[in-house]
C-alpha cells in the first residue's frame, strides 16, 4: 500500500489549519504560499509526489 501526497493540497491544509488558529498570520502565509508555488511552478515540480 503506496500513500502519495501532492505538496499543493498538502501546504494548504497546513496554511489553512495556521489561519484558523493564528488569523494574524493571513497575509504572511498567503504571501508564503504564492511564493512556494511559483517557484515550483517555475522549476516544473507543480506535480511533484512525496
């Protein structure tokens, strides 16, 4: 049994779950999250698995 996680779903639930909790962090993690995809959008790893 092989468990594969995509980053994209994976760093949203993670960003999402840090708003709820901390909702001063929003516009740090939005500006974190922009900044993690494009760079692997831009190194074509959009569809990279761990």
């Amino acid at each position: 049994m092989s468990l594969s996680i995509s980053i994209g779903p994976l760093v949203s639930l993670i960003a999402g779950i840090l708003i709820l909790v901390m909702p001063r962090l929003l516009s740090t993690i939005v500006a974190l999250y922009l900044i993690i995809m494009g760079i692997l959008g831009l190194m074509g790893m959009a569809s990279m698995r761990l």
